[in-house]
C-alpha cells in the first residue's frame, strides 16, 4: 500500500480528490484476492465501478474540517477516515437505488440493475430481479463493512478513535433514520413543508455537510466550540445543498446528474419544492400534481406540466431563495470562525460547489 | 444502564443468556427515545421483538472463547461485545429472510413481511411490498450499525479492541462472501457435495462458532496457539452445526423450529443433504427432484415424496454420519486443549446444543 500524500495546498480540492481515491483503490485491491472463496465475480471490482464518477463531498469535508481546526502533520489517517465516509456512502446510495428502484445511477445502471443483467442467462425470469436486489443489498453490506475496516486501520491513536466514534456512530444512525422518514412519507405526498425540512435536515444536512466536517475535527482533537463553529456553517449548507439536489432531480439534465429528470418526479418523492407547489396550488394545479407525481409511467410532455406548475406557484423560485438565504448564513458563520484561513477559504470553495453546482 | 453480571458458575448456559439478554434490553431502552425525528414507528422495539427468542448461540461461545483462555473478572465487557454479535445476527437474518422472502421466523411473520402488512392501510397495493422489504433492509441496517455502536461501548481497553477487530471483520467479511456464494448458488441446483461445504464454512462454521470463540478470546488476550485450539473444536462443530440445520430445515416441526418445513425445500436450497442425494438419484429421482425443489407452490405431499428420496438415496443417513463424525471431532480436541476445566464442560455441552438441537 503505497502512503497517501497531498500536495503543498492540503486542500485543493482535487488533491484531496485523488487522495482519497488513491486511498479506496488500494484499500480494494487488497480485497481483489483475497479473502476468498472461489465463485463471486469481483465484489471489489463491482464496488470500485461504483465509486468513479462520485463527487466525494464528504471526503472533501472531512479532511477540510481535520484542517480548519488546526490538523497537520501525516494526513494519511485522516484521508482513511475520509476514504471510509466514502465507501459508507457508497453502501447508503446502494440501498438507496434498491429501495427507489432507480434505473440509473451516475450515468450508468444501477447496480441491482447491471446485477440483474449479469444473471439473466443462468436464471429464470422471476429470479432475475431478485437476483439483482440481493447482490446489490449484499454489496451495500459489504461497502458498509469496509468502511468500518478502513477506519479502523486509518491508524488513528485510540483517542482518536475515540473521539471519531460518537459523530461517526450518530451520522450512520441518522441517515438511517432520515431514509425511515423517506419511507414513512413515500407514497403519500404532502404539502407539509416543514416535514420535508425535516426529513432533509436528518437525510443530508447532518450526514452529508455537519458529521463529515465534525468526525474530520474529531482526527485533529477539535473542541466544542470548533464543533459548534463548524456547525453553524454546516448546518444551513447541508439544507440547502439538498434543496439543490432536489431542484436537480427535476430540472437537471441526465448529461450532468448522470440520472433521468424524470426519476424523482415518477417516485413521486416528497420534497421541499414538490410541498411548496401543493400548499400554493389552486385545484386545477393541486389534481395535476397529484395524478402525474408518482406515476410510474409519467412522460416527458407530462414531466413538463409538472415543472410549469412549480413555476408557476412560485415553488422553484421559493427554493432557490431558500438556497442562496441558507448560503449566505453558512457563509457569514465563517466571518466569525476561528479556522485557519485556508481552511476558510476551502469552505468557502466547497459551500459554492454544494450550492451553485449541476450535477 | 445496569451493570451486567454472571452468577458464580460464569458458564452457566441460562444464566449466560440472560446477562446478554440484558444488554440488548438496556442497550435498546436508550434508542427507544432518542436521537428521535418524530415519525417512524418504535425501531427499537421492532428490533427488540426480532431478537426475542433466539438461541444466543454466538453470544454463549462468545463468553465461552473468553473463558476458556483464562478470561476473569468483571465480564461486563465480554458481555458487551457478546451481545453486538447478537444483534449483527439479526443484521444478517433480517436481511437474509428478505432475500429468500421468507415468510416465517422464530414462529412468527418474517419482518418484511410485518411491515409491509403495517403498511397495508396507507398504501396503494405496489406499494405495500416494498415498503415491507425496504423496512426490513433499513432495521437490519440498522441492527448492524447498533452492534458496532455496542462494541464500541463494551468498556474494552485500546489493547482489547485492537484484538478483537481483526477476527470481528473477517467474521463479517466472510458471512457476506458466503452470502454471496450462496446467491450464486441459488435457482440451479448442485450436485456438488464439496461445494455445498464450501458455503457451509463460509456461512456458519466459522461465522456461527470460531469467530465468536476467538473474538471472546481476543477479549482475553489469547495468543496464537489457544485460539488455534479453538479452531481445531470450532470449524467441525460448525460444519456439524450447518448440517443440522440442513436437517431440520426439512425434516423439523414448525413448533420447534419456528419456521415450515417446507420453506427450505420452496426455496431450492443447495444443501449437502440436496447435493448427496442428487448426486445419489437415479434417473427418476433425479427428474423428481429437479422438478419438485425449488418450487414454490410444493405442498406437504410433494414434500414428503422428497424427504422419501432423501431416505432412499442415503442422503439423509450420511448427513447424519457426517454430523455425527464433526461432532466426535470437536469433542477430541477439547482433549488436549489447554482451556479452564469449566470452559471445557461448557464447550462440550456447546457441542450438544449445537448437533442435537431440534430447534
């Protein structure tokens, strides 16, 4: 295994990127062999396939918040621990494409999917789909699996570790809980903005933005009232980092998201643009919302009429205020922060990719 | 939390169960409230009711492993981590019954099959099933995340935690390659005996008894050479123990088992007691066989025409040798190895619990 390196700036974040990407392909070539009973196609192979094309978010923010508050020294462990989050995310996203049964992931078919085509010539039909859902939840398991592995061999000093486990522990517990809330909610759309709020805060502000900045400052020893700082940043740039997504998962292109516009809007997922929309829909509107989201079979002609009316009732509009009020507070909380002043500038260099990106 | 304790006589096999039983207990009492977004049903009590009724087989050679080696004083850790490989345990069946969409367990509807019916009410009938089976993937996800949570507040020492995670993660690690292979295995029946003992090792014998022997051992800080003795014990008592299984999947009562003898055979399971007699058949068994195994509407009669072939070709005769001649095995090695008197009385009864068992 070759030691992980960064350049001079420890937080370009491409450097960071290949970092961590150096760091999960050597950890799964080590799977490559062994252990190994003969049989399964490449289970580390499927998962490296499933890895490229990430945008390694939470990676960039783990290592970001070990620096803003003061890390230095051999960054290997921390990129570990990041290439950890990494593969916990990948198992999150597996389960997660199981459980929507998306077609498309990243551009490419989803796993249960690509799973199901490589058995299609040895199984019966019936067999074929399930066959693609266990070894895409098996897979899951095994990425959630190595994740833990990864962390523990970071080479972190116990108290290190210690201190990594308590955010680590509460992010993986509540983007289970936020994907139960997703579950409780699906099928049933809502013009409860707050529940969405609520639901996206438990899915993503706290998993994908807070925890990853807090189990990165954790490495380096971090503080209470650093941990309070990095959330006041945080916090407000998870949401609206999930509003974007959502506003992507309707008007984003499948060149740049990797997957169709039309996804979210046939899995009739509650979102904070979709409650926004039925709370300002008078009932022409409130009947088409209803009829066309969460109709699998809904079209793009139909997918039209859809996105009209959230123009239409302001609801898009709304969100994107949403976004850019929620920026600016992540934003001004670094004006007061005590972090390094690279590390200020790298968050502000991450608040805009999470916030103003396309894909 | 109370503290856990063992009465004088640490081995004692109830009372071993009972003290885990308490773990799991308080452990799910503090998840009962908190960390709570409001909404979802009681997730520990979903959990707590799974768990209830099982024969703490890890946990008891858990606690054994470390006894064994000269583990003593307070047993509150070993407890604790004894009680993690329990509820990973239910990580792995709650997952596994939804891969063989298993109707029945410990007597009583598999989870996804609870939850799906919980959500009959709301949902629309496409719905209603994958929202069972989505429940189902989400709480084994979250029994997996617990037990590490568990482990991690066992109280082990850094020293401690370093010995256990090794054997912990191969554990892991290899009931999910067995998982795999078993996949791979299913839908085409096999007359290959050797193969069906591959998955065997992969899925239980080191799964169900030496990893949880060593990781108790490691507790105690055993070297080499004792856990190579545990080896010795453990690998034939778990291939004796999969064979049984094999063995009471067909040829069990739903009271004592807790699930219908004819699940297994449903499902088309590629047992050693289905390779031999495959491999056994003559020309119309074997066409009586192909046609009946693995089919889903099988029905008592047909059942009984397969166990009737199951007698006539010897299979389940052998099945019985080879369990009976794994268990002579396990028992002679207990004869030189360097364990606690007591821990070897208790290993043996172990060895009774787990080849003569009729549940």
């Amino acid at each position: 295994m070759t030691t992980p390196t960064l350049s001079p700036d420890f937080l370009d974040t491409d450097a960071v990127r290949t970092a961590v990407e150096r760091v999960l392909d050597d950890f799964l070539d080590t799977k490559s062999g062994s252990p190994a009973p003969p049989g399964p196609p490449s289970l580390s192979g499927l998962l490296a396939d499933f890895l490229s094309g990430g945008k390694r978010i939470r990676p960039l923010l783990c290592v970001t918040g070990w620096r803003a508050v003061g890390g230095t020294g051999d960054p290997g462990p921390v990129l570990r621990v990041a290439a950890g989050l990494e593969l916990f995310h990948a198992f999150a996203l597996l389960h997660d494409d199981v459980m929507d049964d998306s077609p498309v992931r990243r551009g490419r078919p989803t796993m249960h999917r690509t799973l199901a085509a490589l058995g299609a010539a040895r199984l019966t039909p019936e067999r074929i789909e399930r066959a693609g859902v266990n070894g895409a939840v098996l897979l899951g398991d095994l990425a959630l699996l190595w994740s833990d592995e990864l962390l523990h061999t970071a080479g972190l000093t116990p108290a290190q570790l210690a201190a990594v486990l308590p955010p680590l522990s509460a992010m993986r517990t509540e983007v289970m809980l936020g994907q139960f809330l997703d579950l409780e909610a699906t099928g049933v759309l809502t013009d409860d903005v707050e529940a969405t709020l609520t639901v996206n805060r438990y899915k993503t502000a706290t998993y994908t933005v807070e925890r990853p900045l807090h189990i990165g400052a954790a490495v380096a020893g971090a503080g209470p009232a650093a941990l309070d700082a990095l959330s006041r940043y945080a916090l407000p740039l998870g949401e609206a980092f999930q509003l974007r997504d959502d506003l992507l998962g309707v008007y984003g292109t499948a060149e740049s998201t990797g997957k169709s516009p039309l996804d979210d809007l046939r899995a009739g997922k509650n979102t904070t643009l979709t409650a926004l929309a039925l709370r300002a829909a008078d009932r022409v509107q409130d009947a088409q919302l209803r009829e066309l989201l969460g109709d699998p079979l809904l079209d793009e002609k139909q997918a039209a009429i859809v996105r009209e009316i959230f123009d239409a009732t302001g609801a898009r509009e709304t969100v994107e205020r949403m976004i850019e009020d929620r920026r600016q507070r992540a934003l001004h909380a670094l004006d007061t922060a005590p972090f390094t002043p690279d590390a200020v500038a790298a968050l502000r260099r991450l608040a805009r990719l999470a916030t103003v990106r396309t894909s």
